[in-house]
C-alpha cells in the first residue's frame, strides 16, 4: 500500500524525505538567532526573483567584542571585508 500512496501523493514522501516540517530543537525562535548563538545574526538573501534563502551570519569569537550590540548593517560590511567566508550547509532536515 505504500507505493501506492506515493503514487497518489508524492509530496508526502518529499516532506518524509526532507523533513522540512520539522524545527528540532523545539519551541526555538530561529528567526532570532542572538539568544542562541553569540555574534550571531539572521539575514536573508534573495537569490533568483521569488527564492530567498535565510542565513546566519555569526563573526568569530576574536571580534565577538566588536560585534557586541551592532545591527545588521555592521554585519553585512563585515561579510566584504578581508577576512574569509566559511559557509556551513548543513543538509536536507532540519533547520538552520
């Protein structure tokens, strides 16, 4: 009976697969990463018309300091600077 379902409902096994429903850990804010993670900002970027991906941007813990109390445009120009750019992905369940 399971392929049978699939069949007929196919984004049931896609939300199975990638588990997009789920927030782990719960009852979490993660539009607001600040109370999670120190240094740590949430933006969003609009990668093609319609698709925005959300990010967190966290400063290592050598300018933490500086980046104590800083709104998002600090952080955007801290993303251009010379220092270098380590991206996490960090898979198809879950959340960032």
């Amino acid at each position: 009976s399971v392929p049978f379902l699939v069949r007929l409902f196919p984004s049931v096994l896609t939300k199975f697969v990638y588990l997009n429903f789920l927030s782990f850990p719960f009852f979490v804010d993660f539009r607001r990463p600040e109370l999670l993670v120190n240094n740590t900002i949430s933006l969003y970027l609009t990668t093609e018309p319609g698709v925005t991906v959300g990010i967190w941007h966290t400063v290592p813990g050598s300018r933490g300091a500086e980046a104590k109390g800083k709104d998002q445009r600090w952080f955007e120009e801290a993303l251009s600077d010379a220092h270098p750019v380590i991206i996490y992905l960090h898979g198809n369940g879950g959340t960032r």
